[in-house]
C-alpha cells in the first residue's frame, strides 16, 4: 500500500472514532460512551498486555545474544564497559534502565550522508531521540496529571506536577506544557514519517493510525480544557464513579468529552494487539537484557537435544590408511 | 559469472525509494547480486531436505508440494523456540533507526536492504498467519500472503545479509535482523534452498574436518610447507604436532589460514609464537576447522559442526583450547558452543603456562581467544618484540563484525598492535568497534559469483580505510577473521588500491625476535624489511 492511501485509511478510521461516540451521545447512550466501554477498554489493556506478555515469555530464551557494544571484561588491566558490554546482572539492570528512561541506543542515531566519489559520512542525528523524548514523557506527564479524575483527595505528587507542569503560569486556566508537547512530538513524529522518503516507504497504516489517534486525544483534550470548556465538576463525578466501581453517568457533560474518552478507550483497547507494545517487549528484548557471560557462565537451553555428528572414529575408519602413511597417530592400527 | 561494474559506476547509488510500493516491487535475479543455489551432493551429505538441481534465477524452484505448510510449521516451531523470534515479530515501531546502518542499504540503495524492510519480508507473513489483527484487517494490518514470490524476495534479502548485527546497536529495542535472517534461512533450508557457497563448505567440515575438504594427510603437509617458510625467513624450524594426545592445548583457527593469502602468513606468525613460548600444543586434523557455517544454515548445523572442537579436546585429554583468529567462529564460541555442546567439565580453567595468568572470562567455555593469549604473554614482558620491522607497514585494524557485537573484543588487538608495529591509527569514530563495518562477504556470502554485491556491501568500510589511507598513508588493514583476510584484498583492490590486508598475527610474527634466529632481512611475505632492502638485493 503506499503512503498516501495508509494516511487516508488512517485518517478515516480515525475520523469514524470521533464520530461514533458523537453520533450516540446524540441518541443518548451515555452510559454506554461513559461507562461500558472505558470498563472494557481498560480490561482489554490489562488482559491484553498481561497475555502478549505471557505468550512471549513461554518462548525460551536458548541462547545467549546480547549485542555487545563496548569492551569485554578479560584482564583486570584492561577496563571493561559495564554499561555496553555488561557482564552481570547488576550490568544489565544499569542498561536496561537507561535504555527504557533515555532511550539510549536511539541516542547512537547517525545520519549517513552519501556523496560523489564516493564519500559517505555519518553526521549527528538527535532529532529523532529528542522527538522521542519529548513524545514519551510529555505522554507520561500528561497520564499522569490524569489521576487528579481518580483519586480524592488528589495525591500531592500529582499537585506537584501540576505545578512543574505549569510553571509558565500563564493563561486561565494555566496552561500545561505537557499537553502542547505531546501534540508538538505527534507532529514531529508524523512529519518525521511523510518527510523521509525512506521512512514514508516503511511505514503501514498501522504506523500513522496511533500518531492520529494520539493527536487527536491530546488535541481534543487542549480542546475541552482552554476553549470549548466542558463541566468538569460533572467530569470528576463520572471518573470517581468509574474508579470507585460506582458508575454514574452525570447529565450535561458536552459530547467533547464524550469524543476524548472514547479515543483514550480505543487507544487502550488498540495498545495490547499493536506495535505500541513495544513498552513491554523493550523488557524482553534478548539482545539487550542478558549479560554477555557465556564463556563464564553455561547458558542452559531448555531444548537442547541431541543431534547427530560425524565422530572422530567415522573420520579415522575413512582416512585410516592416509593417516597412519603420513606418520599421523591413530586409534586403530588396522 | 557477471562482469563487475567499474568503481565508479557502482559508486551511484541513489537511496530514493522506488515509486512502487515494496509489496508491489518483485525482485529481479541479476547476475552479480545472489548466489547459486546449494547443490544436491552438499545436501546430501548432512542430510537436509530436498537436494536437486536448481537455479534461483529459474521459475521454478522445485519446491516440495506442501512447502508452504513446511514453512508456516517451521515458523511456528521457531516462534516458540525462540523468544528473540517472537519479540522481534511484535515490537519494531518502523522508527527507521536502523534503515541507513547496513552496509548493503549504504551500498546498494536497495530499500529491501534496509534492515526494518528486510524484517518486514518476513514479519508480514507472521502477521498474516499468526496474528488476529494481520487475518483481519490483512494489508490494511501489514500482512500478506506466503507465495513463492515472497519466498524468492525471503531468499534474495536473507542472502544479501551478512548477519552483522550493526543494526542492534541502534534499535531502541535492540531488535537484531541478524537473528531474523538466520530463522529465514533456516526455513529456507528446509525446502533445499540454501546457497551453495555455505552447503559445499558445510558438507566438506562435516565430513572432513574442514571448510575445503582437506585430507588428514594434505592438512599435515600444508602446515609442514609453511615450516619450511618459517624456516626460510627466520632461520628456526618449528615442530608442529597433530592429533597428539596430552597436549596441554588443543590449538583450533579456521582452516582459511591454511590455505590462502595473506592468512597463510597470520598461520605462520601462530606458529612462531608458540614454538618461541614453547607451548605444548596440538593440533586437529578432525578439528581442524575453527569457522562454522553452520552458523548460517541452522542452529542445528551450528551444533553439529561445533560439536567436533569438544570432542576432539576429550579425546586428546587436553587441558584448554586455543582459538585462532576468525570472526564467527568466535560468535559461535562465545555465544552458543558451551550451551549447545557443553558442559566441558572434562577440561581445567585455562590458565596460561607461561604468565601463570588464569583466563576467569573463559572458565566454562575452557576456550581462549588468541589476542587474549597473546596480550596477555606481552603485558608480561614474556616475549621479546621489535616493532620497527613493521616500520614499513602503516597499519589500521578492521573489526569484525561478530567478535565486536557478539562478543566485544577491542583492545586486546590494539593492544598487540600498538606492541607490535610503530605506526597504527584507527578509522574515524563510527566505523569501528561496535559500530564497525561488515567486509561485505560475511555469513557465508563470500563467493565470487556475488562479487557485485560484496563490493556494495563493502563499500562502507572501504570508505573508512580510504579516509585513513589519505589522511595518514594507511597501507595496511590488519584483522582478526579468516573472512576478512580472504574477502578484504579484493575489496580494497576496488575501491582503495595500494592497501594490503594482514592477520594480527602475521604483524607479531614479523615483530618477534626468536632465539636462535638469524638476522631477519625480509618479512613473512619475503618483501625486504624495512632498511633491509639493499641486502635483499645482494642476496638475488
Ligand atoms: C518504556 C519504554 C519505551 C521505549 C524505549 C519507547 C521507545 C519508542 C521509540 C524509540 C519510538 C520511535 C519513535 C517513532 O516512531 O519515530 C516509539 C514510538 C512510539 N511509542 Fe514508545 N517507547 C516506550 C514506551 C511507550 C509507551 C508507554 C507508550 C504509550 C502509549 C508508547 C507509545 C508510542 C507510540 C504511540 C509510538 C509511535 C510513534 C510513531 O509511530 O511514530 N511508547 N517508542
Ligand atoms: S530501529 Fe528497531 S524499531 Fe526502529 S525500525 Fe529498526 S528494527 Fe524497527
Ligand atoms: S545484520 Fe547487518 S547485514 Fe543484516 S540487516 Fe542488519 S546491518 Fe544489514
């Protein structure tokens, strides 16, 4: 499929999103919007992840293969890298989180620039760790400037968020960074995609779905929060219901609200069957979360079996003759 | 065999994407750019399924009848075998980080040799067979069908990928396309269509001990013929033993080094060495092969072909084994020889004879890297170098793929270099230890009929020694891989003329002083040493 039409079946299908739940608030089903299916989306996350989680960990890991990407340990007189090449779990441990919290190896990102000659060059290339940087944890933020719907008394961490957040103190209310950098990550991440020829050749339907559909959650969120205001008294009454197993489904929240919930149901729902589980696999990742220790250490094979080999005596009862003629030793002397 | 284009014609790659669609782009076979199918006598051999005579450039491959249910089985099978497998089918975010980091996309602009595309062949047929999204919403999800054009493009880009794993170092996730290759070329293996460059070299270690078949007897003689070289240059007579029990060392490189330039002079450096030390060594003619193309076949081959190094030590009642200088011989050693043949428990912690020095990084495998041995003997003063008989050499070093990323080997060979000739500068940042580039003909693609694409493939790293060569008169690309030093000479030879390429060893042995030498007037090559050139003259 090229670019254009994966960007237009996205956009459609996301556009179908925002209407369904537009279309039956209308006819009055708020409580199918508001309840059922943020219940089942919030179950299909759960049951979801935790059985991709399970049905990669049944597949043993049989061998071995981090990459290795800094020196091995051997002598003392020579200074191995723990981070790059580590090897013990404590080593791991150490690259495992700063992969997971810095992206560390998007951070090696290069560019290769290809000139006459030839000439090939390998330029810095940030933006793409940036971009994802600034994506995921604006991402985080906002998430988790979202418990203040679920909790009461709102936890004090989430206060002090709020307050970092907003630090500009600007507007009325004030405005969160968070939120426009999430919308500004999609971008970039979007754009990244149709501007790179090589990128917008790789990528699927399934690429440019989650970036709509996460732009359109943050986009109607800044929506409802700055210009379209929705009732939020009535808001928090529905998410505390939803938290405390209570549902109740308030009149005269605007249908916004309606759109924004049921796009977050669908990205949860959409999460557990999607590339976006990279979240979990990264965790899993064999060439990542092993110690390179095999020479130190025997790796067990759950499934080793045994095969079949050409043995030493199978080779002397062929050459035997040539063998004993070049004055070579063997087993048998006839 | 296809004529390869000049330099500078193969030097226009352009990178822009086709206006086709990659599902919709089928492969074409052009001479110069894939490799000629395994041949029946190979297979036959080991036993793999379905030998016959084929062509991958023909129509028809005669495929068994059921070869798309012997596929999608076999993908199942791996699927839950291997976690890397399953993890990797599920997670890439097609971020591109790794799209400009292989050698054959930089080479070659093919967007199929981009590594997320080259996982993409595969993946879209795991989702449309494994995964509820890819049945359903099939292209729409990414998915398409198995059809014996799938099958072609798997065989095309799973053989233009030399398994070098640069492009792990850069995925957020660490997804290696290395390991996807080798579960596409396994499955490819089980319809008889491997490549024959890796068969005939699997057949013959299988059955012969080594990658070209060399007899017992032959392999004596070689090695014999390069003690009378060893003779000849330095004036001492080294004693090699074979298939010697009680040997404290079993002694294992690939057999490349036996055979062919320039890792003929690397065998002889070895062999100086360790008569100079007075190791008590062995070696194998049943093991006398270190590399392992079975690495490229299957997990299974791997296992059988390794087999033999374990083997052998028992029956000679070694103490240790010694490794010489090859790349995925040592992929293999590090990271699957003790978990597939293990435990060696009839072998001690190697311990070095001479500097007492107890190798703790290597006491389950009981197998030792030569550049950790040979460091280790210098950092003790245990043997006596002069350096400046490499005065003439200005040296850089080339890391292979698989001792860089499988296993992270970077200073013990600097070290030795650094020791062993006056002149060495590495190539710029980005080209060399983890980020290293792969010659161009590694994982068994090493064959002339895919010379085109070796020299694509290789064209990075050339790129690299090219940078050196005129910034600093680089003439001299030393390396520790058996590979290298058959596939590197031609590569420079196209794209950099006037460098030559050289073992780590073949340096040291021209470095060391031996008891009892003579005075030394040429190199292991018989060129004249540096200030020697005249006396050379007289001699003639
Ligand atoms: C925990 C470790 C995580 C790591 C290391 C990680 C890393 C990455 C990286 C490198 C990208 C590539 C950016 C691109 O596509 O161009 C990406 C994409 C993405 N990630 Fe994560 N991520 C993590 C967790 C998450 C979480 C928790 C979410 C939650 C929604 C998430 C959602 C996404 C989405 C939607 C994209 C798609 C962007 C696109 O398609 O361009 N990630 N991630
Ligand atoms: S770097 Fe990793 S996640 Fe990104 S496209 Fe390549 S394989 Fe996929
Ligand atoms: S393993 Fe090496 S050759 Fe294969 S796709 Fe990755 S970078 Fe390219």
């Amino acid at each position: 499929m090229n670019a254009s039409r994966s960007i237009i079946f996205s956009l459609v299908a996301v556009g179908i999103l925002v209407c369904l739940p537009l279309i039956g608030v209308a006819a009055g089903m708020t409580s199918f919007f508001g309840v059922i299916v943020p219940y089942l989306a919030v179950a299909l996350f759960f049951i979801g992840v935790v059985a991709r989680v399970v049905r990669w960990a049944r597949s043993p890991v049989p061998f071995r293969i981090p990459t290795t990407c800094g020196q091995q340990k051997s002598f003392n007189w020579i200074k191995p890298d723990k981070l790059d090449n580590p090897w013990d779990n404590k080593g791991v441990v150490l690259r495992m989180i700063l992969e997971v919290l810095l992206f560390r190896s998007l951070f090696r990102n290069s560019r290769m620039e290809f000139y006459e000659g030839p000439k090939i060059r390998y330029a810095s290339a940030k933006w793409l760790w940036l971009g994802a940087i600034v994506f995921h944890y604006s991402f985080l933020v906002v998430l988790l400037r979202h418990l203040r719907f679920f909790s009461e008394p709102v936890s004090s961490l989430v206060h002090l968020l709020e307050g970092v957040d907003g630090f500009l103190e600007v507007g009325a209310p004030r405005l969160y960074i968070s939120g426009l950098a999430l919308l500004a990550g999609v971008a970039f991440l979007f754009l990244r995609r149709v501007t790179i020829p090589q990128l917008k050749y790789i990528s699927l339907p399934s690429d440019y779905f989650p970036l709509f559909l996460i732009f359109a959650i943050a986009a109607t969120g800044v929506l409802m929060r700055y210009i379209y205001k929705v009732d939020i008294v009535s808001v928090k009454e529905l998410t505390m219901g939803l938290a405390t197993f209570h549902p109740v489904v308030p009149e005269g929240i605007g249908s916004l609200f309606y759109i924004h919930l049921f796009l977050v149901s669908v990205l949860f729902a959409y999460f557990p069957f999607s590339k976006l589980v990279h979240m979990a696999g990264v965790f899993l990742s064999p060439t990542r979360n092993l110690p390179n220790n095999s020479r130190m250490v025997r790796h067990i094979n759950p499934w080793n079996y045994p095969v079949k080999v050409h043995t030493y005596e199978e080779y002397e009862d062929e050459f035997r003759e040539k063998m004993i003629e070049a004055g070579l030793p063997v087993e048998k002397k006839e | 065999m296809a004529q390869v284009p000049k330099a500078d014609e193969l030097a226009k790659v352009s990178h822009r994407p086709p206006e086709t669609p990659w599902t919709e782009t089928p492969v074409e076979f052009r001479p110069g750019t894939f490799c000629y199918g395994a041949k029946p006598k190979n297979l036959e051999v080991v036993g793999l399924p379905n030998p016959r005579e084929w062509n991958p450039a023909d129509e028809d491959w005669k495929l068994p009848d059921n070869w798309k249910d012997i596929t999608l089985n076999g993908m199942k099978d791996r699927l839950d075998k291997f976690r890397s497998f399953k993890l990797f089918m599920d997670i890439c975010v097609r971020c591109g980080a790794c799209a400009d980091k292989c050698h054959y996309y930089i080479g070659s602009g093919d967007p199929k040799n981009m590594p997320v595309l080259r996982a993409e062949l595969i993946r879209s047929v795991y989702r449309k067979y494994f995964t509820g999204s890819g049945k359903i919403f099939s292209k729409y999800a990414g998915a398409r069908a198995l059809t014996e054009r799938v099958l072609k493009e798997w065989f095309y880009y799973y053989y233009q990928c030399t398994e070098c794993r640069r492009c792990s170092v850069f995925c957020p996730y660490g997804i290696d396309t290395a390991e996807v290759t080798m579960m596409a070329r396994e499955l490819l293996n089980e319809l008889g269509c491997g490549i024959d460059w890796i068969a005939g070299p699997v057949a013959n270690c299988y059955m012969n001990g080594n990658h070209l078949g060399i007899q017992p007897h032959a392999f004596k003689d070689m090695i014999e013929f390069f003690v009378d070289e060893i003779e000849e240059v330095t004036g001492v007579r080294v004693e090699p033993t074979f298939n010697r029990k009680g040997a404290e060392v079993l002694f294992i490189t690939p057999s490349g080094d036996v055979f062919a330039d320039p890792g003929t002079y690397t065998l002889m450096g070895y062999m100086m060495l360790f008569h100079e030390i007075g190791l008590d060594y062995t070696w194998s003619t049943y093991a006398s092969e270190g590399g392992n193309f079975g690495l490229f076949t299957s997990h299974e081959m791997m296992k059988r072909l390794n087999a033999k190094m374990y083997a052998e030590a028992k029956r000679l009642g070694v103490k240790w084994i010694l490794g010489g200088e090859c790349g995925h011989m040592w992929r293999v050693i590090n990271q699957y020889m003790d978990t597939m043949n293990g435990p060696a428990d009839f072998l001690e912690v190697p311990k070095s004879p001479i500097t007492g020095t107890v190798f703790e990084n290597a006491k389950s495998t009981k197998m030792v890297h030569i550049a950790e041995f040979t460091a280790d003997l210098i950092r003790h003063g245990k043997i006596k170098l002069d350096p400046s008989r490499n005065d003439n050499k200005i040296v850089t070093f080339h890391d292979s793929c698989n001792t860089s990323r499988a296993m992270g080997i970077f200073e013990e060979p600097r070290y030795i270099l650094k020791h062993v000739c006056n002149h060495f500068y590495d190539m710029p940042e980005g080209t060399i230890r983890e980020k290293t580039f792969c010659c161009g003909s590694g994982s068994g693609l090493n064959t002339d009929e895919y010379m085109e694409m070796r020299m694509r493939g290789g064209l990075p790293r050339a790129n690299a020694v090219r940078y050196v060569h005129e910034k600093h008169g680089v003439n001299m690309l030393a390396c520790i891989c058996a590979i290298d030093r058959a596939v590197l000479p031609p590569l420079m030879n196209y794209w950099v003329p006037g460098v030559d390429v050289t073992g780590l060893h073949e340096l040291v042995g021209n470095a060391l002083v031996m008891t009892g030498e003579k005075k030394r007037t040429t190199d292991l090559r018989y060129e004249p040493l540096p200030g020697m050139e005249d006396e050379e003259d007289d001699d003639v």
